[in-house]
C-alpha cells in the first residue's frame, strides 16, 4: 500500500512560536567575521545590561533570562554594535541611541513583515534574479 501522507516532519507547536529556537544559535555572521553568541546569567553580564558585544573576540552575549521578544531584541542591538565596528563608523555618545533604535527598528519589521523575514531567509530574492 502507497501511503499518502508527507515525508516532512511538523513541527513542535513551541518551535513556531517567535523566538522559541532564538538560544539555539551560536553564532551569527557579521561581514567577514563569524560571532559566537553566548547566552549567559545575568550575573555575568555588565551591571544594568542585558548583553555586550566584544568586538576584538567576535563575542556577543545576551542574558539566557529574558523573554523572547526581548531576547531578539538585545540580540540584534549587540549585532548592530557588531555592524557598527564593522564599518568602522565613529564612536561617540551618540552610538548607543542609534544602535538602540536600528534593533528595534529591525525587530519591528521583521515582527510586522513576516514575508520579509521570509524572502531574506529564501535568499534574499536571490533566485529572482537571472
């Protein structure tokens, strides 16, 4: 007899859920350099941070204690900060406001625009072109 039924595997309703596999990750490319994410305790983190970006190491840790949404979040503000040395753009006091507000920026579209995440994970529209 011939079953019908799909070969793929479904997955875990948790596994859908946004950010469910977030701590899975190890690491993240950022230009040439490959950063390894650590999720770590709090009490390891800076006083008054939820994560830091060692960009001499190509380290980033994120607190393991947070929320999904909020994990996602201090994840791609450490990778903006990665983005920000690897452009070698400027230091200065004015930095933290704007890698602060590209994260959430990025976080908004990317929550809002599922499609979007979709189409960057497909390639980027890579097989659109000829």
């Amino acid at each position: 007899m011939i079953s019908c039924r799909s070969s793929k595997k479904k997955e875990p309703n948790s596994a859908r859920k946004t950010g469910a596999n977030l701590r899975a990750h190890k690491k993240v490319k950022v230009g040439a350099h490959d950063y390894v994410i650590r999720w770590v305790a709090p009490e390891n983190l800076p006083e008054d941070r939820h994560g830091d970006c060692d960009d001499n190491k190509c380290i980033i840790r994120v607190s393991k204690d947070l929320i999904p949404s909020r994990a996602w979040e201090i994840l791609m503000h450490e990778i903006e900060h990665a983005l920000w040395h690897f452009f070698d753009l400027e230091d200065g006091a004015s930095e933290e406001k704007c890698v602060t507000v590209m994260a959430r920026g990025r976080l908004m579209i990317e929550r809002d625009n599922p499609w979007l995440r979709d189409y960057e994970r497909r390639g980027g529209g890579k097989a659109d072109r000829p």
